[in-house]
C-alpha cells in the first residue's frame, strides 16, 4: 500500500475553509503524502492525520491575520502553516522562508503546482536575510523552536507594530510565560493564547500572538537591521 493510499477522506470542513481552492488543498496533501514522505518532510505516520492535525490546523490560523499584510513564514518546512494560509488567503503576500534545499525545492514545486502567484519561496535563515528582506506585518511559525528563541529569529523581521503568531500545542501557556524577559527585550509590547477553528478542528488551533512595538527585535536588532540595508543598498549602486 503506497502512503497516497493512507489519506484519509477528506473532512467537510475542508470544503468550508479552502473554498475555491478545495481542489488544490487536495493537491496539496496528496503531494505531502508522497513526494512530502519520500523526501523525508513528513514521517509517514502524519499521512492519516493530514488534513485535521496539518492542513485544517494551520488554515484557520487565518481567522486571526489581519486584511491585505505581509507574512514571512519562518521555518517554513514542508509548507506548514505558508501553504494552507495561502490557500485560504489570497489577499495576503507570503514569504516561505526555509534554510534546507530540498524543502525549498519542494515548496517551489508546489507554488508553481498550485499557482500560488502570491507567494514567494526563500532560502536563508532569519537571521540571515535580516535586512535583505522587507520588514512584514506578520510572521508566522509551526513547530519551529521553543518561544523565547522562536522570537529572536521571528521578532527582528517584523515592521513598527507588527505580530508574531506561533502555532503552539498544550505548552503554549508555560512557552510564554518563561519566554516573557527575552518577548520584553526584543521589543514586545502585548502577547496573548488564542484559540482558532471553532467547529473545524477539534481540539481548537492555539496561536501564541506577540505584538510589537515601534522597534521589533530591540536597539541592538534595529541597528543590525539598519547596518544590513545600508550594504544592500551598496551592492545595488555597484
């Protein structure tokens, strides 16, 4: 039996939540259910529980991304939760930031699969492409790292006032709470658990939110940050 074959059918939610895009939520699972496993992206004990543990439960973090922003997806891995947001929003311009090569291949495929027009894929590490990217509205993660250092890579590529929002399970409470000296000194303002997905997944989707203030990552991020655009700019008049 292939692990294509172990997809489970589809939920009705799934019908719901991706709308127009239905199909290509389809699409989706079943790539991350065979060329996802063979590549190593997902173990194959996740494909039976893709669409309620993965597709579903990283598409109704829409419910809290505001209209029309920007999002860089850090860690982005296999697509989770880049993808299904994308598939959901399409008013939303997102970066799918991976530093691995063969999860920014397959990300790529997918994009130019689904015709995601919206969406873009890059290779880097946070800290990497700190001031080479534009600032966004929103960063988003899954299953990336703890808290406290999930916000040093994800905090710095915020602009003025904007949020992270961290897919976190039954830790998310005792995450925040020990990670809240390093959320003060990377320049957070407001942090809060919400609970998505009412009546689509069960238990509900939680999603650490971290805001900002006028200086996202602190004094000593937005001085790298400004040092890095100033060689950006260099190398451009070159």
């Amino acid at each position: 039996m292939t692990e294509a074959a172990e997809l489970p059918p589809v939920p009705e939610q799934a019908h719901e939540v991706f709308g127009d895009r239905y199909a290509d939520a389809v699409r989706y699972a079943e790539l991350l259910a065979e060329a996802g496993v063979q590549r190593g992206l997902i173990g194959p004990r996740e494909v039976p529980r893709l669409w309620e543990r993965h597709l579903l439960n990283c598409a109704v973090l829409s419910e809290v991304v505001p209209e029309g922003v920007t999002v860089c997806d850090v860690g982005s891995g296999a697509g989770l939760p880049g993808i299904p947001l994308a598939l959901v929003r399409e008013d939303l311009k997102i970066t799918l930031l991976e530093p691995l090569l063969r999860r920014t291949n397959f990300l790529t495929e997918v994009v130019e699969l689904l015709g995601l027009d919206h969406v873009t894929v890059v290779r880097g590490r946070a800290e990497e492409v700190m001031g080479k990217l534009p600032p966004v509205h929103v960063v988003t993660a899954r299953a990336v790292a703890p808290l406290d250092r999930l916000a040093t890579w994800g905090i710095p590529l915020l602009r003025p006032y904007g949020e992270m929002l961290a897919l976190k399970g039954d830790t998310a409470e005792e995450e925040l709470k020990s990670a809240s000296t390093a959320l003060s000194k990377l320049g957070a303002v407001e942090t809060s658990i919400l609970h998505v997905g009412e009546g689509v997944v069960d238990p509900m989707s939680t999603v650490v939110r971290v805001e900002v203030g006028e200086s996202p990552g602190g004094v000593r991020f937005a001085a790298k940050r400004a040092k890095a655009a100033r060689t950006v700019r260099a190398r451009r008049r070159r």
